[in-house]
C-alpha cells in the first residue's frame, strides 16, 4: 500500500492545488492531503474552511482522502508510514523553496523523500495568494478555484474586506 503525502496551507484550495492531487492519486493507492493548521502565514480561511474546501474539490477521486495537521510534516510522514510527499512545482521559486524544505525533512527523518509535479502550462500562475489578491478587488477567480467554491471564497474575502 503505497501512501503519499500532499501538504499544505491550501488558503484557499486552488485549481493548480486539484490538478496536482488528481494526478498524485494515480500514482499510489492512498493519497493524504494534509492542510496546515496553524501556517504562520496567517491565513484568510479557518482549518475548518481549508479542509471542507479540499473535500469538495476532491469528491470523486478515488483513494483520497483530507486530514488536518499541526506539527512538523515528517512527524506526520512515519505516524502515516508515506512513501512520498507530493508538492507542484510552477518554477524556479518554488524549485528552491522546496529543495530547502526536503533538505530540513530529510535532516529529521533520512527516509523522506519528496517528488515534486511540474504544473500544467495553464496553471503556472494560480497560486493561493494571487486568488486572495483578485477576490479582494472583486475580480474573477473562477479559472483559478473549483467552480463548487468560487461563490464561497469569493464572499469571505470580500466579508473579510468589509470588515477591515
Ligand atoms: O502551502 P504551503 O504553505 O506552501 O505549505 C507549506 C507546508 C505546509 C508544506 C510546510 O509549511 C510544512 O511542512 N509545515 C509543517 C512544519 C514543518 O514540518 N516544518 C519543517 C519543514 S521546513
């Protein structure tokens, strides 16, 4: 039973974040989308929000599955017994970004092991924070999140927004 492992803050859960997920599922038998709880990145959506997001993007895909986590990810990785952690690669930023991480990982538990998905040509420039800056100004995100929701991230950011 090969599990993989695919963290992250997922603030909101994006297209680029559901392409990487689809196709890490069909490269083991268990795939663990794991979302943050407490990023130091302050996010928009509670835990709550972020895991319920991720499930409904994801129904549907078979041998899925969305926990929440806080502490180190490697803790995570042998508690899960994981074979891999999956992250989408879009460039040379994230290249280094992650190479650091696996390097920290692997310096806490040698059997890590990471593989890093290139993302689709159209999804190189969704990311989560560019999601919060469109939404913010009432722009379309609707090539950027799950169709099921974009009414929901759109509305908190634009609550949030009213209320600052
Ligand atoms: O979506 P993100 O914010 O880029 O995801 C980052 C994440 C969750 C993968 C990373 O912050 C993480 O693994 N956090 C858990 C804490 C940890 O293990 N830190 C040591 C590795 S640098």
């Amino acid at each position: 039973m090969k599990t993989f492992l695919f963290p992250g803050s997922f603030d909101p859960f994006s297209l680029g974040h559901q392409d990487i997920a689809r196709r890490a599922a069909r490269l083991c038998d268990r795939l663990i989308v794991a979302v943050l709880k407490n990023s130091d990145k302050a996010p928009v959506f509670t835990a709550d929000e972020r895991v319920s997001m991720a499930k409904t993007c994801l129904s549907g895909i078979d041998g899925v599955e969305v926990i929440l986590f806080e502490g180190l990810l490697v803790d995570l990785y042998r508690k899960l017994g994981a074979s891999a952690v999956v992250r989408g690669l879009r460039g040379e930023s994230d290249f280094r970004i992650e190479a650091e991480m696996a390097a920290v990982n692997k310096l806490l538990f040698p059997e890590y092991d990471l593989i890093l998905l290139p993302c689709n040509a159209d999804m190189v420039f969704i990311s989560s924070s560019t999601i919060k800056e469109v939404a913010v100004f009432g722009g379309d995100i609707s090539k950027m999140v799950n169709p099921e929701i974009v009414d929901f991230v759109q509305s908190k950011i634009l609550e949030r927004k009213a209320r600052n």
